[in-house]
C-alpha cells in the first residue's frame, strides 16, 4: 500500500491518530478498496474506535497488488507509542510539513512514514509492524432505536461540565429530554464527590429519535478523542443506542472520512446472576464487551464468537459454527467444557481467511474452534477443547448459554437478561467482498429465542 | 437551614467566580459562613494548615441579585459549612455564559449546594447545568472556632508592592531557600531576604508608603506611633505560603498591605470594592 497526503490532510490523520491514542495501545492499519482505515481497540474490549479515510481523502492512493479476496493487502498492527510522537505536535505539522507519504511494505515488515517539509527537508520513519488480521467490532446501526444527531459543538461543550478525571458517565434519553450526568461505582465515592447533571432539550439536536427510553454509562475518556476531531472538523455527531446494556455508538462523517466509536455500557447491576461469585472486591457490574467476530465463508459454515459480559473482567468466548440445528445440541458434552481461555487477551483478532476453515492465530482459540466444518452441530468439540485454566464465573456463562439452548433443560434465574453479543447483519460494514454476518439476538431461559435467530441466520445464509 | 441565592448579573458571577478560585487556591477546605449580609470564607488556624488562617469577607448584595437565608435558628440566624472551594471553583467556571445562576443548599445523598445554571442554546429552551457539591454542616458548638480575626497589634504596617513583582521575586527565591525574611518600616521600605550557606539574596522596595492605622481605636496606635521610622520589623515566613497566597490572586485588589508583628506574625490584607480576603502566615524561629 502506498499513499500520499497533502498538507492540510496530514492535520486530520494526526488528530485521528491522537484521537485512537485515547482508545488503545495498538493501532490498526487496514488499507482497503474503499479507503484507509486506522482502527484501535482498549485492552479491557470495551472500547473500538475506526477511522476511515476514502481514496479521495489521499493526493495518491495504491493499494499495490491487489485484488483477489483482498488476501493480498497487508494489515499491520502498529503500537500506537511509536506512531503518536510523530504526530503529536500538529500546529508545527501543519506549519512545515507539505507532504506525507505512507507505505507500507510486507518483505522488510514495516510501514514507511515520510514527511515532505519545508526548506526541503525529508523525514522518514520507519515503524516496525506486525501482521494481523483486522479486527472490528460490527454494530448493526440501523437497528438502533435510539439516534441522536448532535451538531459540532453540543457534546464537545457538554462534556466540558465534566472534570477531565471522570471515569464515566451516564447518557439518559427519554423523548421529553436528553440528560448527561456524571457517574460513581460504589459507595464510598459517592458522598464526597460533586455531581453534575445536564440537561438538554430536543430541539437541541440536529435529529432526535429515542424509540426506547434508556440510561447507558459509558467511558467519558475514550469519547473524547472523537469529540475533540468532530469539534475541529465541525462535523455533527450521531449517537445510535439501544436499552442499557449495549453498545453505543458514536460516529462522524464526511465527504472523505468516517470516524466511528463503539463503546460497551454498564449493565443494571440487577441482571447479574445470583450464582455468579464476586471474585473481585470491586462488585462492578457486568461490562458487555463489544462482539468480536470475523467474517466468514458465506456458503458454508463459518463460525462466529460470542464475546459476553466478562463478569469481574474476566471474559468468555465461545465458538459455536454458524449453521445450527439446535435439535442436535448435545449439550452435557459441552458444557463442563468450559472452553474459555482464562485470559481472554491473547484471542483478539479472529481471522478467517477466504476459505472455508476458520484460522485463528492466537492458539488458545485454535483449539476452540472445530477445524472443518461441522455443518449441521451446534455444539462447541469437546474433543478440541482442552481443559484450559476457567474460573467458575466462565462456566456458569458458557453452560447458561448451552442451557438456553436446550429447550430441554430448564433454568432459573442466571440467564435472565444475558444478551447474546452475537451478531449477525448484512451489509452493515462490509468492509471486504465477502459478507460479514452476525446475529444479534438475546438469550433468555427459552431457548427458542435463540433458535428463532439461528434459523435466521440459516435463511440469510447464502 | 435554608440558603437561596440567584446571580444573574454576568459580571457578578465573573468575580464570584474569582473570588472562589483565588480561595480555592489557598486552601483545599474552608468554612463557609452564611449571614443575611455577608458571605464568609474562613480558614481556622490549626497545625494542619501550618497555622496560617484565612478571612474572606463577600457582601452578599454585591454578588446576589436574589438572597433569601434562614439560619440555625432565629437567634443564631447563620449557616456554617465545610466545603471544598475547588468544586465551587470548577462548577461555576464551566457556568460563565449562564443567564442566571442559582446557588441553593438542599440535600440531596449528603448536605449539597446545589448550583444551578441556565445556559443560554439557540433555541428557545434553555440547558439546565446543576452540579452538587457536597458539604458538611457545622455544628453551632463548633462555630466559635471561625470568629472574626481581630487586627494584631502590629508593629509596621505597610503597602504591598505590586504582586506581580512580588511574586515574580518570591518564585526565584522559592528556589534557593525554604523560608523568607520580611521586614518593612514605617519610611515606606520593603526587603524580601533569603539566607542560605551559599548565597543570600535581598530585593529592596522603596516608597511604598504606610497605611493610616493610627486614628482606629481598636489598634493600639501607641507603640507604631512612637517607633523609630526607619527601624524594621520583620517576621521569618515558610516562602511557600507566601507563595502560595500570591500565586492565588486572580483579583487585582484596590488596595493591598501587610501588617507585621515582629517576629510573630505576617498579616496580609486584600481590598476590594466587596471583598476582603486577610491572610495571617506565622513567623517561624
């Protein structure tokens, strides 16, 4: 991949850039036919911020050999330390430098930045990547009831009530007004700290619809990146929600740019299970993890991965092949099994290529994942799975949800209100040729309900 | 108790808002005290502070176009509140362009002042901005501890020099020294010492001219009034109080001075139109 930014474009890439710096520590080149795209992710997945720039947005825009399933073109990882500094100081950017020049080159495994500046001064940097596969989080936007269009300014000022320390805050919508107020895990902070609450009126938005009245708390710090690039490109803000619990989703467009963040929310502490055990001294309440998932293979079977809640930050993951008859569950063999890798971080990136047979580079998942289809099983091997390290809060979760699926097996009270992260969308964010599917459907004790959406899933499938 | 205040007026809240960066910048905590004509801060000596104490005095008509208080009781007709000025600092900052503000005291988890901003928007409906800063009710057997300071009897009294340069000086010799020598006489002369193994550095102000304390009853004018003009008083002082105090002015002050008791106390004095902030740093061996 090779490109080239004029001057006043490389102002925008580097406020991008501090923009992910505010999400993660790694930074995801992914050049692509419809354009370049940065994306990053925080460590806890509860954050994922993609910018993505058109060819138009570029002098000069070569994806170099391309074409095929888009296997060719590299995906590099950056870590974002290495990358910040050589944007950090944006006014002498916009003052010296002319040019950029990006490029990325697999053999020598490193992405060349170059800077064309005044007086004839050259400088390159070259930044050592690695290749992985791009990860992203999909989230079905049309499908949110709530949408709110925020003009440049509203949120940038809003969030400016806020002290710069507060952790998080709470967004409420209801169709009579919008409301922002800061927010306090546990007690003991709770007295002494200043509460601050704003309110807002409809009229106040470009666009207003709330279909669902709801409270979400999300990360203040990991939005205001994004706040601060619409503020300085007097860009509108959209916000599509849901209820509390999930994802919400920020995003800035533009002729050449798109600029998205997708933040997890804070759960009622009331939907947590009574038989999951507090290992942390903290009880925080369950963080829905934004779904993971990878594209794949739209004839046969693929597989998917759900990411759920990681109660007391430990997260599961569960692979289950996408064409399902639930009928044929077997789930005593799979249940025990709790095929959740204890430490979820390493399984990030899910990759497929354009084959049929999932490929997953991080090996705890490799075992996970049946390695040739199994069309018509909906059930995780447990022959592939080994008896990795779990903690009982993970079994509970990954049993609740074989459970559910069983419409045999009859639970109480733990899987009230677990929401599947599965999902499944076409046409969302393709961002490849092939169609990214995912499924967004919610577990309950009825098992039935996730049936509904596997036949589904089955329908849609090609 | 009940505490209802409303400004409306932008330049009001602009130099309320001052007031209480100025004092969020001396102190983390301080009482508030609420009378029907006045707005208390005070700082209570205590080994805590490093027994520097503090009285701010604001006369509520000047900054409230709107002041309704009722207070402990009909005789003890007052509020006192321990608060942290940086939250009023902060919760008002964000609230400048208000068309009106209202500082209210309710209970909302805890004892609060409530503050309350209409923030004008393009369209016909106003954004309400409401920050709640958590205070803590003193109690009436404890309200003897925040009195009024009464006036040292003071050895010089004198006029400050500009605080810029004031504390242009003090921040350079904040780097050679831990504490500072000030002493003035009654010619309208100032000298900042420091004193160290290596080096000592004075800077000498001239003309700077003496208050008039003499006729006030309550001072004791007898000892000022037959001192030598020329001889100095002088009080050693922890140079980061002073610089603390003078990094904090965000208010020009009509007029400034400092009182000297030698070898005891440092009395400085603010004035304003409406306010008036002293500060009382003690001499140390």
């Amino acid at each position: 991949m090779d490109c080239v930014l004029d001057g006043n474009c490389v102002k925008a890439f580097g406020k991008a850039i501090h923009a992910l710096s505010r999400i993660g520590d790694e930074l995801w080149l992914d050049p692509m036919v419809r354009g370049l795209a940065l994306r990053s992710v925080n460590s806890a997945h509860s954050a994922y911020a993609c910018f993505l720039f058109s060819p138009l947005f570029f002098q000069q825009y070569n994806l170099g050999s391309v074409s095929e399933e888009g296997n060719e073109t590299i995906k590099c990882k950056l870590v974002i330390k290495s990358v910040l500094p050589l944007f950090r100081c944006l006014s002498s950017i916009e003052r010296n430098v002319k040019r950029c020049q990006i490029s990325i080159s697999a053999p020598c495994d490193r992405v060349m930045i170059r800077f064309f500046c005044r007086h004839g001064i050259t400088k390159t940097h070259n930044v050592r990547f690695q290749e992985s596969e791009a990860l992203q989080a999909v989230f079905a936007s049309h499908l949110c009831p709530n949408v709110l269009k925020a003009p440049a300014r509203l949120l940038g000022d809003m969030v400016t009530h806020f002290p710069v320390s507060q952790e998080e805050i709470t967004l409420s919508m209801t169709s009579l007004r919008v409301s922002l107020r800061n927010y306090f895990e546990g007690a003991k902070d709770h007295i002494k700290t200043m509460h601050t609450e704003i309110s807002l009126h409809p009229e106040e938005f470009d666009y207003f619809q709330v279909g669902v009245d709801s409270d979400i708390t999300f990360c203040l710090k990991e939005l205001r990146g994004l706040l601060a690039f619409a503020e300085s490109h007097c860009l509108p803000v959209s916000v599509h929600s849901s209820a509390t619990g999930r994802p919400v989703c920020f995003s800035v467009e533009d002729m050449v740019l798109e600029a998205t963040v997708v933040l997890a929310t804070l759960i009622d502490s009331e939907i947590r299970g009574p038989s999951q055990p507090t290992e942390t001294p903290v009880p925080t309440t369950p963080r829905w993890i934004l779904l993971q998932q990878f594209q794949p293979d739209c004839s046969t079977s693929g597989s998917f991965v759900a990411r759920f809640a990681s109660c007391h930050r430990e997260e599961c993951v569960v692979c289950v092949p996408r064409c399902v008859h639930a009928a044929t569950l077997p789930v005593g063999s799979c249940e025990a099994r709790s095929n959740i890798p204890h430490d979820i971080t390493a399984v990030t990136e899910l990759v497929t290529s354009s084959q049929d047979s999932p490929i997953i580079n991080p090996p705890a998942l490799m075992q996970l994942l049946p390695q040739t289809d199994i069309p018509n099983e909906f059930c995780v091997p447990d022959a592939a799975c080994p008896s990795t390290s779990t903690t009982p809060a993970s079994t509970v979760i990954c049993s609740l949800l074989f459970r559910a699926l069983s419409s045999d097996e009859d639970d109480d009270s733990c899987a009230a209100g677990l929401n599947v992260l599965a999902c499944y969308s076409d046409g969302e964010e393709t961002m490849e040729d092939y169609p990214r599917s995912f499924l967004l459907g919610e577990v309950t004790q009825d098992a039935l309900h996730i049936l509904t959406f596997c036949d589904v899933a089955q329908s849609r499938s090609k | 108790m009940k505490f209802r205040g409303k400004i409306v007026d932008v330049a009001c809240l602009n130099h309320f808002s001052r007031v209480i960066t100025t004092i969020s910048k001396l102190t983390k905590m301080c009482v508030l005290r609420l009378t029907p004509d006045n707005l208390f801060f005070v700082l209570s000596e205590k080994v805590a502070n490093g027994g520097v104490s503090m009285w701010c005095e604001l006369s509520q008509a000047n900054f409230f176009d709107e002041y309704q208080m009722e207070g402990v009781s009909p005789e003890d007709n007052e509020i006192c509140l321990e608060v942290t000025p940086e939250n009023l600092s902060r919760a008002l900052k964000t609230v400048q362009s208000a068309k009106s503000v209202k500082v209210k005291l309710t209970k909302k988890h805890c004892p609060c002042l409530t503050i309350a901003a209409e923030l004008p928007t393009l369209s016909s409906i106003s954004r309400v901005v409401t920050h709640d800063v958590p205070v803590d009710v003193i109690p009436r057997r404890l309200w003897h501890e925040f009195i009024e300071p009464s006036v040292p009897d003071f050895d010089v009294s004198i006029y400050l020099p500009p605080l810029k340069t004031m504390k242009n000086v003090v921040d350079r010799m904040k780097n050679l020294s831990n504490f500072l020598v000030i002493e003035a006489n009654l010619n309208g002369e100032m000298n900042l010492k420091i004193e160290t193994d290596l080096v000592s550095v004075t800077t000498h102000f001239k003309d700077l001219g003496n208050p008039p304390w003499g006729d006030d009853s309550s001072q004791d004018g007898g000892p000022s009034q037959g001192r030598d003009p020329d001889s100095m008083a002088e009080a050693r002082v922890d140079i980061r109080r002073l610089q603390q105090f003078l990094m904090g002015q965000q208010v020009n002050p009509s007029k400034a001075m400092c009182n000297i008791v030698h070898q005891r106390i440092l009395h400085l004095i603010l004035l304003h139109e409406d306010v008036s902030l002293q500060y009382f740093i003690p001499a140390v061996a």
